[in-house]
C-alpha cells in the first residue's frame, strides 16, 4: 500500500467517526432535543389547523366519544396567536383545563407562506469545487406553453450566487475519498460568509447522496466557525441523487428553518405554559405526523402541511363510511384544494411545490386554485366579462357579510344574496351574516355587467365552480380516472356550500358532506399517525439485482426508520411498513413511484413491481413499453398506530327528516327563486331524506342541496347528496 492510499484510508476512518458523531448539527437557534417519553395511551387530543381566513380546532375525547369544535378568525401576523385564542375557546367550551389536553397535532402554513412571501433566511451555500452554479444552471424547463420563455421572469435562487462558496473535496460514485477536504481553504470561506450576513447555511456536495464524510465535516467545521448558525446537509435532508434536486430542497430546508423552528419552539414554549406536559406534532406534506423537533430539523417536509390535513381527515371520514375512492374538495376562505383518493389512499408524489419552488420531498398530490369564500368579483374596464378570484379579501377585511369593514364582492357574498347563506346563521357559532351589505357589495357587479342582482350574484358562484371543476380535472381526466368512478367530498368553511355543483358538474355521486365540514382538516391532524422514511439511491435494471439483495436493502431501510421511530415513542409492534421503488424504462429520464407491502413483495418481488410500473405508465400516458426496466431509487415509509376514536352515536331515524326542521326560506337556483327548508344538523338521524333545495346549518359550516337532489344522512352522520332519480336517493 503507498503513503497516499494510507492516508487517504486513514483519512475516511477519521470522517467517518466524525459523522458518526455529527448526525445532525444542533445549533442555538433551535432548542435541544427533548427526551423521549412514551406517546399518551389515551386522554384528550386536539387537532389544529391555521387557514388562510380562519383557525380550525377539534377535541376529540377517545375514551368518552365525545367530539368538540371551535373556529376562530386567523392571526396572520403571527399564527400562534389565533391558535391560543382558539384553545382557550374550545377548553371553555368543553368545560376542561387546558392542562387535561395530551397531544396537540398541528397542520401549518407557515412554511408554505415563507416561500411565497420571500421572507425566509439568507443562505449560504457550499458546494464542491466546480459546482457553485448548480443552482442557477437549474433544469431546461419553462413553464406555460410554446412561447412561455418570452414571458417568463426567472425567479432567483433561495441561495444567492455570491453567497456560495466552494469546498476542495471530491468523493467518487461509491464514497470513496478522491480529494480530500482542504479544511484550511474551507475556514477562510465560511468566515467570509459569516461576515457576509448569513441566516442560515446548507452544505450539498457532489456524491453527498452517497456519503456524508464530508458534509459532516464541513458543518462541523462551520459550527466552530459560525456558532448559532444553523446548518442543512444533503445527505441528511435528501440522500438521493441529481445534484440539482438535492441541493435546492436542502436550500428550502435552510431558508424556512430559522422561521419555521422560531415558530414552532415559541408556539410549544406557549403550549407547555399553558398545557404542562403536552405532546406537539406537526402534520407533514406526505399526510404523515413528524415531532415538533424534527419539523424544526427538516421544516421542508411541511411545505404542504395545511392542505395534507383536510385529505387525512377525508381519508378518516372514508374508512368510517365504506367510500374508497373519492375526490376530496376543500375550500376555505381564500383558496380550493383538491386531492385524489384511489382505493382508501391518496396519491402522493415525490416534488413539492410551491409557487416557482420545486423540491424532492413526500406530499400528498393536493392541486390548488385560487377560489375561495372570499374570493373577490370584478368586473374589467377593457373586457366587462366578469371575473373572480384569485385575489381574496381574507381574514382581514374579508367578506362584506362579515362586517368587518369588507367593501369588496366576494363569492360568500353573493351566497348570501343568493339565499344559500341565511343572514340568520353564525360563522364560528358567533359571527353574524350581514345580508344588507352582502347586497351593496354585490349590486356593483350588477350595475358593471347591466344584469338583475340575482343574476350577478348566481354568475360569481357558476364561475368559481368552473374554476375548482377544473383543478378536480387536474387530479383526475389529466391523471387517467374517470370522475364518475369516484364520490365527492365537500368540507371547509365553503365546501358544503358549493359539492353540490360541483358533482354536478363532473358528474360524481355521491356528494358527501362529511359531519364538522368546517373543521375536517383539523379532523385529519387529530387522527393521523406519525410517519417516518429512510431512502437511498440505487440504480440499476431489474434483471441486475435479485429479490433478494433488493429486499435486504428494502429491509435496512425499513429498520432506519423505525428506529427514528421508536425514539418518538412509537413501538415496533405499533407500527406499519411500505415499501416504495422509483422505477423507469432504461433510457428514460422520467421515473414512477411504486408503493408496495413488505408481505406483497415477498410474494411479487421484482416481477411484481415492473408490472405495476407498466399499469400505472399505461393509465398515465396511455402506453407501456416492451423495453428493460431500470431501478433509481429505495426508500421504506413506517408509521404509528392509527390513532383510535369511537366516533359520536347520531342515533337511528326513519326518512322522515321534518324534526330537524328549523324554518323555511327562499334560495336563488337555475335562474328562479325556490322555496327551501333550513334544518339544523345536530338533530337529524341516521336515515333522514332531506328533499332539495334546502340548506343544512351548524356550527362550522352551511351546506346547499340543490332542486331536484335528495340528502340522505348516513350510519356516521355524512349527508349524502343524490339526484333525486338515483336509486340511492329512494
């Protein structure tokens, strides 16, 4: 052996103790790990989620069966705010001490409006030597169609050219030290960018993927010389390969970190203040639960957290129901989110993305418009055709009817003048709807397009229909599934309002108003599980590797991250493994995920997993190929327990739905006005028809049937919406 090759041996032994040492650098920005305790056998859990326009809460007693709601106007300013507010309100409500609340499992947004408001740290970026233009050099794509290069303004990247440096190193495709790491050359840098002002610091080195030797050192090396300073590596954030892709998800896990941990420290030091010992939990982008800790540590995996809860609690509602497939619909107040579910599971994909920001991490395929309940009508000078949306009035004034200083035509607005809105209910259960001024603010689109008041109004809600008909076109025409094969449903503080429509429009039946509408997705962040993955490249075809080198290495990951697991209190026995495997046609550069039991692919093995890539190619493109399958990637997702609750007993009625009839009243529909029924929710029963139109009010939420569509209220309490022909609707 010659000198060189010695030292560099003895030089990756000495790395590689210091990884082994470094596995995540801690910084003074972000607090200490907590020590793990085991996760509550029972009690009081509350699920919160922070809307554009209002903050959602719901306490669920599992050992009681009792179910508590609240909602309370959002604080954008600082979110936290609103979500004290409301636990101060639902504890009053349900006569408990803050104290008794176990777990608190959060769905936010504060990740997702850092990137979208350009509020995030500034990033300093290492690199290897003759790779500090990664980020600007991006992929040759161009969003819009043929000529959308000559509108296109490119966004600059999260981290800065001239704050990037490079480091002297070189590892080879199999980790193996080629350069070693010039520490001397690296000091000198990275104190130039302390000096420079950096909030935040991601390490992505070529190979990193494939050892993280020296990424280790490096930010070893950085927290010696920026103190305080925290710090991202690749081979933490994202071990896969496409230097690219790794380096600006590790980028967005930098420049959201700062805020998001501020955030989320301040909201479980509030939490712990209030509540003692509780239990904080941060619903992730995938549907999955992470720590408060480890969304502080990789805070890119909450990009799509706010969204993913409403499909989890949809996915809830389906299990209870007997629905597997559905098209979930839910509409806030300031935007439309729209998912699949095939078969009793979400489609996810592999990017995120939000605005001009694509990274690699887990989500939920969730598709969004900007159409909400305050969704603002206009009618242009050039064109007076009428538009709406996707500019919003918010929380802050919002809607007219709201008589919060609102002037603006909304979409909930022209409900109300519509009659779909009675000027009787309550928002948040003490919120009063103003029709007067809903009529005002909607008469200037009457007088702008020349039309009858009602006409207007019934105008502004065809069209944000039309609007969230095509994002559900998205999840479903454009990915190969045929929307009458699914069920519709509706939930948000808007939805209920508008699922009738809309299965009408895309022709999926049932609608399905799912019980607490308005606060379904805190429903989902209170009944998720935690969720944990391990992944690693792997490229190779399919006739190079065996079943049984794949599953070991399936098997390892598998073990990782249980282990990360049961540190979080979850228990081997507790917990449920799922393989994934991105898989292409050798050549192509496009690449599949497919999902797959452990006990499947014992049976199938790799056979198994090239057959479903060609069923999934063929459903998506409308093909398959007669050509070499090649593997790209491994990765093993392991979750908790589901989290058990004995839903509310809504007792047994006959059709006969007059006793929860509350009054009668008149609604716009089809171009006429129609005489309807309002009924109030809590006192319907399993079995109830309720003939269209009318309007179904509760706390949260009011939901429309239509003319000519009958309700019928189901074993768990879901209204579900039929033509009044169908058969299920006798």
């Amino acid at each position: 052996m010659s000198k060189t090759e010695d030292l560099i041996r003895t030089y990756e032994a000495r790395l590689a103790e210091i990884e082994a040492r470094l596995a995540r650098v801690e910084t003074a920005a972000v607090p200490a790990p907590m020590a793990r305790r085991a996760r509550p056998a029972g009690g009081l859990r509350l699920g919160v989620d922070v809307g554009g326009t209002f903050t959602d809460l719901l306490l669920l007693d599992e050992a009681g069966g009792r179910i508590f709601t609240a909602k309370v106007p959002s604080t954008p300013a600082d979110s936290s705010v609103g979500v004290l507010n409301g636990i101060e309100k639902i504890c009053r409500e349900a006569g408990i001490k803050p104290s008794e609340i176990s777990e608190v499992m959060h769905g936010t947004t504060v990740a997702t409006n850092t990137v979208l408001t350009g509020s995030g740290a500034r990033v300093g970026l290492v690199t290897t030597k003759g790779y500090r233009d990664t980020l600007q050099i991006a992929r040759s794509y161009v969003p819009g169609g043929l000529g959308g290069w000559v509108i296109w303004n490119k966004s600059l990247p999260l981290a800065r050219l001239e704050d990037t440096i490079e480091a002297d190193e070189r590892l080879d495709a199999k980790g193996h030290v080629l350069v070693p790491l010039d520490e001397a050359a690296l000091r000198r840098d990275l104190a130039k960018l302390r000096d420079r002002g950096i909030e935040a610091l991601t390490i992505s080195l070529f190979n990193g993927y494939v050892s993280g030797v020296h990424e280790a050192r490096v930010a070893a090396i950085a927290a010696e010389v920026m103190p305080g300073i925290p710090v991202s590596t690749s081979s933490q954030v994202m071990p896969e390969m496409y230097e690219y892709e790794r380096t600006e998800t590790t980028v967005v896990n930098s420049y959201v970190r700062p805020v998001v941990a501020k955030y989320v420290a301040n909201l479980q030091r509030e939490l712990k203040a209030k509540m003692g010992d509780v239990m904080l939990q941060i619903l992730r982008s995938d549907g999955g639960l992470s720590s408060a800790q480890a969304a502080m540590d990789q805070p890119v995996n909450l990009l799509m957290s706010g969204p993913a809860g409403g499909v989890s609690g949809a996915l809830w509602i389906a299990k209870n129901a007997g629905f597997g497939n559905l098209l979930t619909f839910d509409m806030g107040g300031t935007s439309t989110d729209v998912a699949l579910i095939e078969a009793g599971i979400a489609r996810t994909r592999r990017e995120t993305r939000v605005a001009d920001v694509i990274v690699r991490a887990p989500s939920i395929d969730v598709r969004t418009v900007g159409a909400g309940g305050g969704s603002i009508a206009y009618v242009p000078d050039l064109t007076k055709a009428l538009r709406v949306g996707p500019q919003s009035a918010g929380a802050v004034p919002g809607p007219a009817a709201y008589d919060k200083g609102g002037e603006a035509p909304t979409v909930t607005d022209a409900n109300v003048v519509l009659g779909y809105l009675p000027s009787d209910a309550k928002l948040g259960g003490d919120m009063e709807i103003r029709r007067d001024l809903a009529v005002t603010a909607v008469q200037k689109i009457a007088d702008g397009l020349g039309v009858d008041l009602e006409t207007a109004a019934e105008g502004i809600v065809r069209i944000v229909n039309e609007n969230m008909c095509g994002a559900l076109r998205l999840v479903s025409v454009e990915q190969g599934y045929d929307p009458r094969d699914f069920a519709l449903i509706g939930f948000g503080g808007a939805g209920p309002l508008h699922a009738n429509a809309l299965s009408r429009l895309i022709n999926a039946w049932p609608a399905i108003i799912p019980p607490g509408p308005g606060v379904l997705c805190a429903y989902g962040d209170a009944t998720t599980r935690l969720r944990n993955e391990a992944s690693q490249t792997f490229v190779t075809t399919t006739a190079a590797t065996s079943d049984r080198e794949l599953g070991d290495m399936l098997r390892a990951l598998a073990t990782r991250a249980a282990e990360d697991l049961e540190g979080e209190g979850v228990p081997r026995s507790e917990q449920d493994t799922l393989y994934q495997v991105d898989i292409r046609y050798q050549g192509q550069g496009m690449k599949l995920t497919i999902d797959m039991a452990p006990d499947t692919f014992a049976r199938e093995g790799i056979a198994g997993i090239a057959a479903r890539f060609d069923r999934e190619h063929e459903q998506l493109f409308t093909f398959a190929l007669d050509a070499p399958h090649e593997l790209v990637g491994l990765r093993a997702v392991v979750q908790g327990a589901e989290k058990p609750f004995i839903g509310r007993d809504y007792g047994t009625g006959g059709a006969d739905a007059s006793a929860a009839a509350v009054q009668k009243t008149r609604v716009y529909a089809d171009g006429g006005w129609h005489e309807a029924t309002i009924y109030d929710r809590a006192r319907l029963r399993s079995g109830n028809r309720i003939a269209g139109p009318a309007i179904v009010t509760e706390m949260d939420s009011t939901s429309l049937i239509l003319p000519g569509h009958t309700g019928v209220v189901d074993k768990v309490g879901n209204i579900l919406i039929w033509p009044a022909g169908h058969a299920q609707a006798r």
